[in-house]
C-alpha cells in the first residue's frame, strides 16, 4: 500500500539485540505485562511468530486487559503462522479500538498502517488523515504531502480542512506546481465541502495561486461579506493583500485584532500584517510584525503540541498557514535588506 510511517524501535535490524535486554527485564519483573509485551514485539520483529503470541499473550494476561499494540502484533503474528480467521478478528478488535480511542497517538496508527497492509485491508481515511497530520505537525513536509494525497484518495474522503491542510503542506515542500492543482481542484468542488472561506484561504498562501482572484473572492463571499468573527476577516485580508489592496488587507488585519484580542491564531494576523506593512513600504514595522510572530512560533518549538494537551488553541490548519506566511515574509524582508545595502 505504499504508506510511510516511522515504525517502533524494534526493526528487523535489530530485533536479534532488542529480545536479550527485553528478557532480562522479564527476568527482573515477571510481573511487569509491558515488559512482556515489549519482548513479544521484539520476537515478532525477529520473525519468531509463536513466540510473539506467547509473549503477548501473557502481557495481556498480566495486565488483565489487552489493548491495540498487543493485538495488532497478535494479528500480524497469527497471519504469518496461515491463521487467517484468528488475525482479522484481532485486527478488527484492534482497528476499532484505536480509530475510538487512540487516532492520536501516532505509534498505533502506525502499528494500525503496518498491520492493514500486512492483511491486505484497506486503511480507513481517519487513519490516514492522522498519519498525514502527524507528519505535518513534526514539519515533515514531503511525508505529510503525500499521506494527504493518499488521504484524499481514499473512499469517503471529504475536502474542507483536508485540502487546505493539504494545500499548506504542498506549498512547505516547495511544490507549488502540486499546491496550485490543489487550489484549482477546490474552486471547481461543487459538492458543499469545502467551505467558501477556505477555497478563499487556500487560493491566497502564496501569489498566483489561481489565474483568475475574483473567482476565489465569489466563492468565499458568501460567508465573508460582513463577517466580523476572526476567521472570516482574515480569510478576507488575505484576499484584499492578494489583489494589491494593501491598505485595506491593513484595515481588516486591525480590525480582526480589534474584535478578537484573544484569539490564538492573532500570529496569522501578525504575519499579514507584516507583508502589508512591506508592501506600504513601512519596513520597520513589517519586520516588528514578523518577529512578533515567530517569537511566538519559536516558543513551541518545530513541532506542533496537540490541541488536546492544552498547550495551545491554534488549529492544525492555522498553525500550517503561520508557516507558509512565515516563510514569505522573512524572504521579503531579506530582499528589502539587500536592496538597501546596495
């Protein structure tokens, strides 16, 4: 199937040397079920399938419950040995289990990934679009492109945040042959996803996204026009900066930090600020605005914290765009700063 996923620590390579310090550990603990499953992955990964089952069988008898990492490497185990029927109902158990409760934590995904394809079974999109989005929020651009682009593929797959996520992170690994495509195949969606106002974000990341702006600016206005919330004047900032309306993107972007003092994504309105600032030729400023934001960025450092540690309020998809922003302002800046030493 293709899919690229980081997989655990016990590979192939190393699996000879990972069973003796996992044995010792069982030796040391017995009662210990994690260190009995991790020496049943050790096993599987050095092809001895009857001892994984085993080994596994016993965590999730120490442990008294199993759970997803014991039964997808139950399932892959069972269909090495020829039991076909044992493994795929391990492996729906464990699929279920994890697309409920665990789509993010990035190890059972991949676990999830490996054991599908192991089976020759089709991955759901949520599984995708998680590893898709666990490349992305790690800054691995050209992985993150094409587990979208696996993403978006698949059965069921719908647009709105997939292909504006997906649009952000083709801009990231420098395909903009691919991200202009992307923006095309989202202004001729007639299905009622995406949304205006993302077809009009994704069509303003970066200059001549789209032959034709106006058709971006029809699409969105419905949900723009008048729109004070925060995502709508931004969506809209983004339109005016592109069309070379720069006091008006300046207008908006203040206005957006007027009404919503709080909001997190406030950087993407820093980051246009800070390419309208340089178009009005207001260089100091553009270059405050900037630092302002990646001040920001920096503080969390390459990665994105998940939402739901609370770490942050910023969406994926906002988080993305930062980026993309980042990148063209810093560049104006620094062409404005060779342009003055000459």
């Amino acid at each position: 199937m293709g899919l690229d996923w980081d997989l655990p620590a016990y590979l192939p390579a190393t699996a000879s040397r990972a069973i003796q310090p996992s044995k010792d550990a069982v030796d040391l603990r017995p009662r210990e079920g994690n260190f009995w499953h991790a020496l049943g992955v050790a096993h599987y990964r050095a092809g001895d399938w009857k001892a994984a089952i085993a080994r596994l069988e016993q965590s999730i008898r120490l442990r008294k419950v199993g759970d997803a990492s014991d039964w997808f490497f139950l399932a892959m185990s069972h269909w090495h040995l020829g039991n076909k029927e044992e493994a795929r109902k391990l492996y729906d158990l464990a699929a279920d289990w994890t697309e409920k409760h665990a789509l993010h934590n990035p190890e059972l995904v991949g676990f999830h990934a490996e054991a599908a394809a192991l089976l020759g079974l089709p991955v759901s999109v949520r599984v995708l679009l998680e590893q898709a989005r666990t490349h992305a929020r790690s800054s691995r651009w050209e992985q993150a492109a094409a587990a979208y682009e696996q993403a978006a593929a698949a059965p069921g797959s719908e647009m709105g945040h997939v292909s504006f996520e997906h649009a952000c992170v083709l801009l990231l690994a420098d395909d903009r042959v691919g991200y202009r495509r992307m923006c095309a195949a989202m202004l001729d969606d007639q299905s009622p996803k995406p949304r205006g106002f993302l077809v009009a974000r994704a069509c303003t990341l970066a200059p001549e996204a789209v032959d034709e702006l106006a058709r971006a600016e029809k699409v969105g206005s419905a949900e723009l026009a008048g729109n004070n919330r925060y995502w709508a004047l931004t969506a809209s900032a983004g339109l005016h900066y592109r069309a070379a309306r720069f006091q008006q993107a300046a207008d908006t972007l203040h206005q957006c930090l007027k009404h919503n003092p709080g909001w997190d994504g406030r950087l993407l309105n820093w980051l246009w600020l800070s390419l309208t600032c340089h178009r009005l030729g207001n260089q100091e400023e553009a270059r405050q605005w900037l630092d302002q934001a990646r001040a920001w960025l920096d503080r969390y450092g390459g990665e994105m914290p998940l939402r739901a540690e609370g770490k942050i309020g910023l969406h994926l998809h906002d988080w993305l765009e930062a980026h993309v922003l980042r990148r063209e302002a810093e560049a104006l800046i620094r062409e404005a700063g060779r342009a003055r030493k000459k």
